[in-house]
C-alpha cells in the first residue's frame, strides 16, 4: 500500500502559484505588510555596534541605532569630485610656484613622484585669478563664483594625503580606507552603525549621472563584506527613481493581505531552520525595503514640489547645471526626510585634467559651483545644516609641474601627497582653512589629514567611534580605518 504524502509548502511553490508573480506578490505584499508608513521609527536597538557575522542575534536591519557619543551631524552629502581637482588652481594659490612658470623644477624631478619621468613638464603656475572671500578671507578661485560667496560656512582643509596615485586605488581608499576592492564604503558603514531615520528609503542612496556611472562604477558604494542591505541603493536622477518600483496592476487589498502574511511565515520557516546565516536576515529586509520605496521615493525626489525660486537657486533647467542641480536638490529632500548618506558622483573621472586644466576645470565648476552653494544656502536657511555634514573632494590632487600629452604641456599629472578637501555644517568650524603644503603645494607640511584621519573624524561628527565601530569576520575585527589608529582632527570641529 503507497502512502499519499502531503505536500509541503515552500516559497518556490508560493511563488509559482501566486498569479502575481514576484514583483506583484512578494514585493507588493511587503508594501501592504508596511501600510503604517507615517508611524515613528523603531526604537534604536541596544546591541553593540560591532558584530560578529556568524551570530544569529545580530541585528541586520535599517533600524536607527545608537551611536558611542552625541553626534554634531545626523546626516551627510558627499559631493565626489572625481578625477582630482588641482589644489594649487582652485584653493591653495602658491605665488612662488606662479613665479617659476615655463621653468624647470628646482629640485630633483623624481620628487614628483609620477612614474614616468619623461613626461614630467616645467613649472605650472595656477591657471585662475584666485582671491580671498567671506569675512574668513578663504581663497577660492575666479571659477567658484557661487561657492566664493559660501566661504563661511566652510572648513578648508589644504592637507590631505593618500597612498596612491593611480585613480583606482587612490579611489577605494578615499571610498573604503584600503587600496583594493571588496571593503565596505564610508556610506555603508555609517548605515551598518547608525541605520536610518526612514524604515521607508535606504539608508545609503547614490545619486549618479545620466552620463556615465564614474571610474570604478559600483564599487564606489559598496558594502563589501558588509550585509548588502547597507550598500550604497543607487537612484535615477530623471523618470522613475527606481526601475520596477511601481506596480504592476492594483488588485483587493484583501489578496495584498493574505499574500503579506503567508510570505512572513514562509520567509520565518525558512528562517527558523538556518539560525546561523546573519546574511538571510539582510536579503529579507533589502526585498521588504524594496517594496516599502513604493510608498515614498516617488515623492521624495519629485522636484514639482519645489517652489520656482528654489529650482531658479540651484540653476534646475540652466543648460550647464540642470542635471547636477537636480540631483543636489534631491540629495537635500533625502536628508530632509531621513536618509543617512547621500553620495553624488559625476560621470568617469572628469577632473582628470591631464591635458588643457585651465578649459577643463572651469568647464567642470560651470557644472557644479552654483548647485553646491545652492545646495548650501538652501541647507543653511532651512537649518538642516546644522546637523548635516556637506563633503566636496576628489581622491588626489595634481603636481606642480605641467605633463606631457602628445607634444603639449598644458596640464597636471597625479599628486597623493597633497590635495584639498572641504566640509561644510554638521559641526565643522566654518570659514576655517586647516593645514599647509609647501611653497608648489605638493606636499604636506603642517597638520597632515590622512585619509583614515578624514574617516575618523567624520565618523566622530555621525557619533561613532572609528575603533568602537567594527564587523568581526573571521575571528578578525574589521574597520573602515583599518589597523592603524588614526587621529580625530578635533581642530576643524566647532
């Protein structure tokens, strides 16, 4: 006699027998699982922020956290820059280096540090008017009109150092603290430490441009080996945000319902039977996140609420700046609703001025000056800059010698020993320039920042502490700032 053995249930089965499919089912019912979306957010969880990968309890959400200290910025916008703005033409003038212009370097061209030689030019004076601005007297060159105008509220800092200076792995450190692929960003690890204060956006979004993804593509917002759900969600700047946001056609709520809570037992079953997969927790909540978006990232980035004059302020509809206009307008509505860490990143590496910098960085400024100080301005009168930290840099700067192309001498090859960067807000002291290089602005000679200082210090600006703030993989604790003990450059914090 056969024995007639009842099937049993598994999502497989569920989805194959839903019409709806999974966009319809198990996304849409996530939806209706979060019909409360106007309710408060989670209490902060009381775990510590470190965690162990294999252990179960860790909590792999996006559940606002405590941090180790009272935090100065709740927020941040990094606006990347990349390609390596130079520093001695926009912000760091150096009238010695002007005064050798056309001549050979007085010193050991090997100084330089470029790894061919031969094509290193003569001196290279900067290439723009430069002059003091704002009651801080900040210089800031002729091509930085707007942002000139904003000086006060920045923090300048003319001492930053990296340890490559090839685009690739001068970008990972900038982005991640190391020189290769693979390790969480800054992004995701101020979403895995913090969480968010909107359960309905990511906590890390990434606004990138419609013409291109930038060098490194999607490596730049990673969450390595970080729970996917901290990495960086990258949104569209025009049309819908998200592709496959919207459903597919309404049906009863009542079928939402029932679909919602036989998904919760499935996905608990499934659970239930893998206690060691932290992973499994952090694949769930990036579907249930994906489908609670329905609810709010339309109208979080429909730049038709904007009043004309906001959109007039940040140049939305002017030819050179409308598109990176847009995306700083839709960075200040995400922050204005919650979300931890916006990034914007421009298209391959346009600051890479290797040929013709004077036509080069005057054409990138005309994209971007007037959007960042609107940017500013806007976060200023509205008093979300208080609490939100505005970031502008690139991963290097460039050398005081012109480079060959071809046979002409009209740019700057790569420089790791000394860049520009500047904050803005969130705790920053405003109208400050920090640091100094020498007499060419190549390297640093006071009160050098590295970039595991950089990190630290914004981590200490979001409340977390860079040796507190870990992820034990494989029995070793890993850290945005790696193994060495950076320094908090407590002197650019108000």
């Amino acid at each position: 006699m056969t024995l007639e053995r009842k099937p049993v249930s598994s999502r497989r089965d569920f989805f194959a027998r839903t019409s709806d499919g999974l966009l319809g089912a198990a996304l849409l019912q996530l939806l209706t699982s979060d019909v409360h979306a106007d309710r408060p957010p989670k209490a902060a969880s009381e775990k510590a922020i470190g965690s162990d990968s294999s252990n179960r309890t860790s909590n792999y959400d996006l559940s606002p956290k405590p941090g180790h200290h009272k935090p100065t910025a709740t927020s941040v916008i990094q606006l990347f820059m990349n390609g390596g703005p130079s520093q001695m033409d926009l912000f760091d003038p150096k009238p010695a280096l002007d005064k050798l212009d056309g001549k050979p370097y007085p010193g050991s061209i090997e100084e330089i540090g470029n790894t061919n030689v031969s094509d290193i030019g003569v001196m290279m004076g900067g290439r723009y008017p430069i002059q003091r601005h704002g009651e801080s007297g900040m210089w800031m060159a002729d091509t930085l009109p707007h942002t000139s105008k904003m000086v006060d509220e920045i923090c300048m800092i003319n001492s930053m150092w990296t340890d490559h200076p090839n685009h690739d792995n001068a970008l990972y450190k900038i982005h991640s603290g190391r020189l290769f692929m693979g390790y969480p960003t800054l992004g995701a690890w101020t979403a895995y430490g913090l969480g968010s204060e909107n359960q309905n956006l990511p906590a890390y979004v990434v606004l990138g441009d419609p013409l291109g993804l930038p060098k490194n593509g999607t490596r730049n917002w990673t969450s390595g080996f970080l729970p996917p759900v901290y990495q960086g969600t990258p949104f569209r700047p025009s049309g819908s945000p998200i592709l496959n946001l919207r459903k597919q056609y309404e049906q009863p709520s009542e079928v939402s319902l029932t679909a919602s809570e036989m998904l919760k037992q499935l996905d608990e079953k499934h659970r239930s039977r893998r206690p060691h997969q932290g992973m499994l927790d952090a694949r769930i909540e990036s579907y249930a996140l994906a489908a609670r978006m329905q609810l709010t990232a339309n109208e979080a980035l429909d730049l038709n609420l904007e009043s004309a004059e906001t959109l007039r302020l940040y140049g939305v509809g002017e030819p050179h700046t409308d598109s990176y206009a847009k995306r700083c307008l839709m960075a200040r509505r995400l922050v204005e609703r919650g979300v931890r860490f916006v990034q914007i990143f421009l298209e391959e590496q346009p600051w890479d001025s290797h040929v013709d910098l004077a036509s080069n960085h005057r054409a990138i400024c005309q994209r971007t000056d007037k959007p960042v100080a609107a940017l500013l301005q806007d976060l200023k009168r509205s008093g979300l800059l208080d609490n939100t930290l505005v970031i502008w840099g690139g991963e290097f700067g460039r050398t005081p010698t012109s480079q060959r192309s071809g046979d002409i001498y009209t740019g700057r090859d790569h420089n790791m020993q000394a860049f520009s960067t500047w904050m803005a807000g969130g705790g920053v002291k405003g109208g400050m320039s920090y640091g100094k290089t020498d007499d060419f602005g190549h390297k640093v000679i006071e009160n050098p920042v590295s970039v595991h200082d950089f990190h630290a210090t914004i981590l200490h600006m979001l409340g977390l502490h860079h040796q507190e703030l870990f992820f034990l993989r494989s029995g070793l604790e890993e850290r945005l700032t790696g193994v060495k003990i950076p320094s908090v450059v407590h002197d650019i914090l108000s």
